[in-house]
C-alpha cells in the first residue's frame, strides 16, 4: 500500500516572458483578520470574501526569479521565517530548483517592508544570504527608510520597528547597493514606480520581443476585496492617497493593456489578468501553461 502524501509539493512555478523565464517562488502565507484594510465597509469586504469563496483573510506571500540574459535575480525575498510557520519558505523553494543564494547576481526589491525584505539576511548571525548579489531599490526608498527623523515621527512603537528593521537589513549590502529612480534595472526588466505604500515602492516591468510581465508588488493585499472595491487600502500605506491613486492608476492601465501581471500578494502561482467590473476589476488566473 501506498502512503499518501503529507506536504504539497515545492511552490515553484515557471513561466516564459519572450525569451526570458520567470519563475514564481511562495514564501507561504498569512492569515488574519480584515482589520489592517481602511476606507471600506468591513461588512461589504467580509461579503466579497465569502462570495469569492475565501472564508478567512489569506495573504498570500510570493517573490519571483528573472533567468534572463544569462543572469538571475531575485525580485523580493519574502519574510525570512519573521511572520510565523506559515511563511519563510522561499529558502526551501529555491533549493527545490537548483538555486542557492550563491546563484542571484540581483536582489531587486519592491519595498522594504519585512515581508519583501526580511529574507535578506540571516536573522540569527546578521550576514547577508545572497552573498553575490547587488541589492536594487529605489532612491526614494533607501532615503526614507535610513532617515532618523522619520524614524523618530513614527506613530508606535511597531512603525518605529518597520525601520529599525530595513536599517538591519540593508546593513550588509552597504558596499553593494545600486539605487534608481526609473528605467532599466536588470536585462529586460524596468522599473515601475507605484508610489505611496511606501515612498519608493516600484513594481518591474519584463519584457522580451513581444511579451511583457508587469510584476507589481503591492498593489494589492486582498485582492479579492481591493480589486473589486479598488478606494480599498491599507494601515501599512505610507501615504494613503497617494497609494490609492497609484492602485487605480495600475489598475487601469493593467486593463486597458490587456498586461499579464503577477503580484506578491496574488494567489499563487499569481499569474493573472484584469478585467473591468462594474466600478472594479475582476482578476482571471492564467490557465496552467504545461510546457515552457
């Protein structure tokens, strides 16, 4: 008799951009409550949940590798086991595809906040896990996050830790940090800004002959609810108009280009596209591609 399985197999899954393969990497998940939306009706964003069949609020986690021109980076590094035993697993993931951290020539991040950035370095002796890679984020991010005055205007004591954190993380890569403000940041990947989560907070844009990826960070958290109901954010947006402006503006522009997107928070393997709704969106997963 055969024994039945008892854990899911590797959260891997690949995908060609033109000449290009990106691969979608989970890091797990986080579940919890509604309260970390703002600017919705919890009772209507609770209904949303329960009509897309989503009884809890789940959080999904994911990074992605770029395999392009030879090279390899790593857009975000999930929570680096910081979050709980629901999440940390890209280490794990990694390995299942042959990658080790001596393998990323970029880390290129989207935000600094500790579920894209905690699995930088390691926790317990403070040396960085990918030894030879540049770390790439925006201007705007490093400049707030390092800035002792906005660190000292924090509201608590947990907004005060947000940038305690991003000063831990970054430490070890300080002679290997490349900064930018737009353009082209690794082969065939440009940044995207989408300003106001946090300051500097960018999606990455693949392109390859005629396809692209708009790989877009967080846009949304929930996305059932914040596609649907897009004036939806967050208590964790730096600036909350800004990122609501910055999220109906992608939102728009996803639809009307018919543009593949994956997220960090999308469910996994977060390959989806957008569609309008009424006065929302609705998110279609990409069929299953069998062959690369």
């Amino acid at each position: 008799m055969t024994a039945a399985p008892t854990q899911q197999i590797p959260g891997l899954y690949h995908r060609k951009v033109g000449n290009f393969v990106v691969t979608a990497v989970s890091d797990g998940y986080i579940d919890g409550t509604l309260d970390l939306l703002k600017n919705v009706d919890i009772g209507q964003a609770r209904r949303v949940l329960v009509g897309a069949f989503r009884p809890v609020r789940r959080i999904s986690i994911n990074a992605f590798l770029v395999h392009a021109k030879g090279k390899t980076a790593l857009i975000d590094t999930g929570t680096g086991g910081s979050m709980g035993s629901t999440n940390g697993w890209i280490g794990h993931n990694l390995a299942a595809a042959g990658i080790g951290p001596k393998d990323i020539d970029a880390v290129l991040l989207t935000h600094m906040h500790p579920d894209h950035s905690a699995g930088l370095t390691d926790t317990r002796t403070g040396e960085r896990k990918f030894p030879n890679a540049e770390l790439v984020m925006h201007d705007a991010e490093q400049r707030f996050w390092l800035d002792d005055a906005a660190m000292a205007r924090a509201a608590d004591e947990r907004g005060k830790a947000m940038f305690e954190h991003s000063h831990a993380q970054i430490a070890p890569y300080k002679e290997a940090i490349r900064l930018f403000k737009d353009g082209e940041v690794f082969p065939g990947v440009t940044a995207v800004p989408i300003p106001g989560h946090t300051p500097g907070h960018c999606g990455y844009l693949v392109s390859s002959g005629t396809q692209q990826l708009l790989i877009w960070g967080d846009v949304v958290h929930v996305p059932e609810v914040q596609v649907a109901l897009p004036d939806t954010g967050t208590v964790f947006d730096v600036d909350f108009e800004q990122a609501r402006a910055s999220r109906k503006r992608i939102l728009d522009q996803v639809a009307t280009d018919r543009l593949l997107v994956a997220g960090m928070h999308l469910h996994f393997p977060a390959f989806y596209n957008l569609a309008r709704e009424g006065s929302g969106y609705f998110l279609h997963p990409e069929a299953w591609l069998h062959a690369l």
